[in-house]
C-alpha cells in the first residue's frame, strides 16, 4: 500500500515539475487549441487508434431511460446483460464478464464493487446521461490501458464544449410506465480560455415493472448522483482536469439475489495531466491519478428467510491507482507509447447473522454469528508495458506490445475455517501478455484488420477469498482459492469494415464483420469438491460446496456482422448478427453465461430534427448450456421496440418510445434466477413487458 501510494506521489510531482519548465508564451486567443486528455481512446485516427474497435453513442435518440449504464449495451452488437434485477446489471461481451472485461471510465479511472453479489458493479456508480460515448477494444489488442483479459470498455463521460464559452447547460426528464419510474438530470458548464467547469445532478425513481404476463417483479430502486468536472488550461499543450462524483443508491430490490441494498454509496475521485507536443522525439506526456471507495450495506428484512434468520451486511471497497505514459517518437515511422500503471483493491467487512430457527426447532434466545465477508483483503497490480505502431506506408499500420504485471495478493485477517484449508501467506505473480495486429486501408472503401493477442487476468477476490457464500447463478455455496493460477487468453481476429457508394435512390452500403478464437489456458470455475462440508444451513440442499478451480481445457469461437443500407437520403435499413459459441472440455459442457445467437433488424431515417426507428430482435434458444453453473435451458424470444424524436422548437428535444411493443413474456438466458422471494420458484427472473416512455429535454 505504501508503496503504491508513493508511486502516485512520484507521477504527480513528475508531472507539475515537468510542467513548469514548459514555455508558458500566450498564445492569440483567436486560435487557441485545447490539448485533449487521453479520456478516449478511438480518436478517429488510422495511426494512432487501435484494432478492432467499435463506438456507440446515439443515446439521445434511443429515447427510453436506461436503469443504468450496462442498459446502454442493449444496443452494440456482440453484448448481452447480465441481470439480477433492473440494478444490479452487468455487460457481457462474446461470453465474457466481470473483471475478464477491463472495464473503466475516460480512459483508465476504475471503481470496483464491495458486494460479494455484484449488488453494485462499475455501472451503477455514473449516470447514463453522463455518458457520452462508450468505446470497444474487442479483445486483449492493446497493453496500454491494464491487464485486459477479453476487452476493455471505456466509457466517456461528458466534456466541455471548447467551441462556444460562457455559461452553458441542459435539463432533462423521463418517464416509464411499466413501473411508473421518474428521471431527471440538470447539467451545467461554464467554458472560458483558461478554465472550464462541467457540473450536473441526477434523481431516477424506479418501480417494480411487470412482465409480458402481468407479473409484477421486485425491482424498485431509488439513486441521487452527481458530479463536478474542473480543467485548467496553463498553456495549449498542458492541461490538468480534476473530475469527482457521488452516486447514492436507496431501497434497492434484488429480484434474484438473497438479500437487498439498504444503501450504496460511493465517492469517485480522478486527476489528469497532459503535456502535448514537449519536442521532436519525446511527443506527449500523460499522467492520471484515481480513488474510489464504495460503502454497502445490505439486509434481508423484507425476505421470507427473514422469520427464521435476520442478517445484515456491511461492506466497503476501495479502489485507487495511476498512470504514467509517454508518448515518443525515435523515428518518423514509429510511434512509441511507454508507461507505467498500478491499481490497488481492498475490501472489508462482515455479516451478523440473529438465528432466530435452527434444524427445524425455535431457539429460546436467538443467537449471534459474526461472518467474515471479504476477511480484510488486497490486490495490488503494478504494470509496465511498451506499445509501438509502425507506419508501413500511409495506409497500413503494424502494432506490437508487450506489458509485465506484478501482481500480489494477501487476506489479513481470515476467518479460521478458511485458513485451516490453505497455506496462507502474502503472493506475487508475475504476468506477461502481448499483441502484434495490422490494420490495413486497402482501399477508400475497405479496411481489413488482424490480430492477435495474448491477455492475462489472475484471479478476483470472490475467486481468491469468498468464504462459503452463494456468490454464482446457482444456490451452492463457493469457496475461494488464493492458489489459482492467471487465467490466459490466446486470441485470434480477423475484421472487414466497408462503404461502397450506391446509385438509383440507394446511397451506400455499409458493412462490417469480425470472426475471432480464443483458447484458454487455466480458465477459472467453480466446481464441485466432496472433500469440503457446507457450512451454513448444512441440511439444505444442495449440500455439496464448490471451491473454484482452474480447468485445462476451453475455448470459445464466434462472429458478429453488420449491413447497413442508407437510402432516399434520410433512411436506412440495418441488420446485425452475434454468435458465440463456448466450451469446457474438462467438463463437456459450455462455459457459463454464453449467450444464445442473436439477431437484430432495424429500419428508420435521421433528420435534423426528426428521427425514428423501428428495431426487431430475434434471441434464439439457448440450448448449449453449463449444468455446473446451474444453467438451464433457454427460449427463443422476439421483441420489438418502436422510437420516435423531434425537436419540435429550438433547444427542446421530445422523444416516445414503446418498448417490447409486442408485451412479449421472455427472459434472457444470462439472468440470474428468482432467490429468497416468497411468490416465486428458483426459475429465470422474467424481463419488462411492454412499457411506453417520454423524455425532454432542453439546452440552453
């Protein structure tokens, strides 16, 4: 911990000591150019961007309010949700999930979860309204962003207009009927040469939403955020940003996890640092500073289990890290980006259990059990990594990088049980991944690209230290091993992207495709161990305890394409496929959580203050399933979803949408199941049916 806090000292005082030595000359305000922070990471730019991206951001026209920010995936090609009620919400892409997504916010800030059920993951702690765009790198093909294992999402979050100064704002809200749900945003920026400042607020009140069938789901919540971005530009080429936000969950419903939130709270804390063009070789200098730190309490008060047992949660997690990057240029053809990163977790705190039934009989006295949740544990990841591009002609680009993470791990203060089972003492691990792609304009109209890459993830803190809690799909309870080896994945992608001009009424055709393998080494599941006894309601089934593990054996291989017909002008016809499909050779069966194929048909036309869309989406059955994992069987499904939006006078934007117009009953093969709930069995939680929305909003 020391050690990483001095790191960070170091690339602060680095960067301002850099910095005053720049020549501060003011320049003619009339041409005054804003040095850009490294917050995205596709800019557009064929020498600089990495392979095998995408980027979505047309949130403004999608209409109806997400819950939180994983609903904004609905919508890009090759992800799916995985869902545990209309909160607790994470993205999956191509059957990857959790910490095998690097997930983060403008380009490297990070804010882990404190609940042992993901009651609380990265998404929930920014508004979706604050995003901007979120960015794809679909697979371990760049090193300079952290240890990534199947992708890195970045989100970004809302900058300063830098073209129109002054005072400046907008003011939103939304509405759902299938809940009754409010949301509402006010945001406001003030731009000037030297300083900018981007503030906004947010309240979203959810009801419980019913189904295709009229069932009403358990699914309420309530959230206040808000956030205050602050730059301050020295000179052109150097800007330093400082950006912190709060978000606060309340009353939060779990439809298919055994307990609720009774709060949420956490603080995110960001500074960034730009130098840009310091000299002929030495380009740019980058430095980015982060804290986070997340207090969760959860309760089981309102569940059935409560008459037999009352328990109680109380956790925190505290995340904080850096990075130092340099941007150099040894030779007019190759571009150098070399740096170091660290990022440090930690977790805590316990559940008081009050047992009030035990075997069948009433006790007398309830009696009280103090269980150790996250047993006061850290991981500490310290990265070096070094990425050149080669320009081999104007046109095509090579890419290679290679990153070293040294990774330790220690739980300071273990519950006895657990620390009967393993030799436990302070690890380090040392990680090696790389990437070599080309990404080549073949044409005006044609780019292809290839790569491969080999990401590295050691294990998470549930896989590491999780102490006999139901933390899966299924009921059993799971058993960490600080023990497991790094997960690996050799992947291997081939992409085509294109724009062929068109004629008689049609403009362009659009396409783009990706096919990509991956073989594992040491993936990591649970499984189940016979030599280890349930702890907690031992008469309960099941009985048996699973205890994660590495697996020899696995791989997955799938595609996602696109075609996109623009015609008349205005209008255009789009369809998209995604398939993945996964497997456990050790185990005969698929990895948990993959998705089913899936496509989607779209039409609609985009005016400059007038647009709609409607989308058809086509889920098929998901039969290749992980029975380990508690996976059954899934239906196909069909929705439809129908957006309108105008901008009926200046500077107020009006939006309608019917969503699942059809009232299809379904639920997606990645939910989670029905848990401690008194009206329902352990089956799929079911997903909305049909639910109208209205949303205005107006600039200023």
């Amino acid at each position: 911990m020391k050690t990483l806090w001095s790191m960070l000292l170091c690339i602060l005082i680095t960067t301002v000591s850099f910095g005053q030595e720049k020549n501060t000359t003011k320049k003619d305000t009339t041409d005054q150019k804003i040095t850009k922070l490294n917050e995205v990471i596709v800019t557009g730019n064929l020498k600089t961007d990495p392979v095998l991206t995408v980027i979505s951001n047309n949130y403004e026209e999608q209409i109806a309010q997400p819950k939180n920010v994983a609903d904004l995936f609905n919508d890009i090609n090759g992800f799916s949700v995985i869902k545990r009620g209309n909160y607790a919400i994470d993205p999956s892409f191509r059957a990857s999930q959790y910490e095998q997504l690097n997930i983060q916010y403008d380009g490297g800030t990070k804010a882990m979860h404190a609940c042992p059920n993901r009651m609380d993951p990265i998404t929930t702690h920014i508004i979706p309204e604050e995003v901007s765009k979120i960015e794809i790198i679909k697979g371990p093909y760049t090193v300079r962003y952290g240890a990534t294992f199947g992708g890195i999402v970045n989100l970004v979050t809302q900058k300063p207009d830098y073209e129109d100064y002054g005072l400046h704002g907008k003011v939103s809200a939304g509405y759902e009927s299938n809940g009754n749900s409010l949301v509402n945003l006010v945001q406001l920026q003030y731009i000037q040469e030297k300083f900018d400042i981007v503030a906004n607020a947010g309240y979203r009140d959810f009801g419980n939403y019913e189904d295709g069938d009229g069932i009403e789901i358990p699914s309420s919540f309530r959230s206040t955020d808000y956030g205050i971005k602050i730059g301050y530009n020295f000179t052109e080429d150097q800007r330093l940003q400082a950006h912190w936000r709060q978000s606060f969950g309340r009353d939060v419903l779990h439809a298919a996890l055994p307990m609720d939130t009774e709060y949420d709270n956490s603080s995110i804390m960001s500074l960034d640092y730009k130098l840009d063009n310091i000299g002929k070789t030495v380009k740019s200098l980058t430095a980015k500073a982060y804290y986070s730190f997340v207090d969760h309490l959860m309760t089981n008060d309102n569940r059935p289990s409560f008459m037999m047992m009352e328990a109680a949660s109380a956790v925190d997690a505290t995340t904080l890290g850096g990075k130092l990057e340099l941007n150099w240029r040894p030779l007019e053809k190759i571009n150098v980006f070399s740096g170091i990163d660290a990022m440090h977790i930690a977790r805590d705190g316990g559940r008081t259990r009050l047992v009030k039934i035990m075997n069948g009989n009433v006790l007398p006295t309830p009696m009280t059990f103090n269980d150790k949740v996250w047993q006061d544990s850290y991981i500490n990841d310290l990265g070096v990594f070094t990425e050149a591009k080669y320009s081999v002609n104007p046109k095509t680009v090579f890419t290679a990088g290679m990153r070293y993470d040294n990774v330790t791990s220690d739980i300071q203060d273990p519950e006895a049980d657990f620390d009967a089972m393993y030799n436990l003492e302070k690890r380090t691990e040392h990680n090696v991944s790389g990437t070599v792609s080309i990404k080549s304009r073949v044409t005006d109209n044609f780019t292809i690209e290839t790569a491969y890459g080999r990401g590295v993830r050691s294990a998470n803190m549930i896989e590491r230290f999780i102490n006999h809690f139901t933390v899966g799909q299924d009921p059993y309870e799971y058993v960490g091993n600080p023990d497991l080896k790094a997960e690996v994945n050799n992947q291997f992608e081939i992409g085509f992207k294109g724009n062929e001009p068109l004629k008689n009424g049609f403009n362009s055709f659009r396409y783009e495709t990706s096919f990509y393998y991956s073989f594992f080494e040491n993936y990591i599941v649970g499984v189940i161990d016979p030599s280890v006894t349930k702890k907690f309601n031992p008469m309960a089934q099941p009985t048996e305890v699973k205890v994660f593990q590495n697996i020899e054996e696995a791989y997955k291989t799938g595609f996602e394409a696109m075609a996109q017909i623009d015609f008349l002008k205005d209008y255009y016809f789009k369809t998209e496929f995604a398939y993945v499909y996964a497997k456990n050779k050790d185990l005969a069966e698929s990895l948990p959580l993959t998705p089913p194929f899936n496509t989607k048909l779209s039409l609609g036309f985009k005016k400059e203050k007038l647009w709609a869309s409607v989308h058809y989406n086509v889920v098929s059955k998901q039969d290749n399933i992980s029975k380990s994992f508690g996976e059954t069987e899934t239906d196909g499904y069909q929705t439809l979803d129908v957006r309108f939006g105008v901008k009926p006078i200046k500077n107020f934007t009006l939006g309608v949408a019917v969503i699942n117009a059809l009232d299809e009953a379904y639920n997606n093969h990645l939910n989670f199941s029905f848990t401690n709930q008194a009206d329902f069995g352990r089956t799929p939680i079911t997903d909305p049916g049909r639910n109208f929305s209205a949303f205005l909003q107006y600039k200023f």
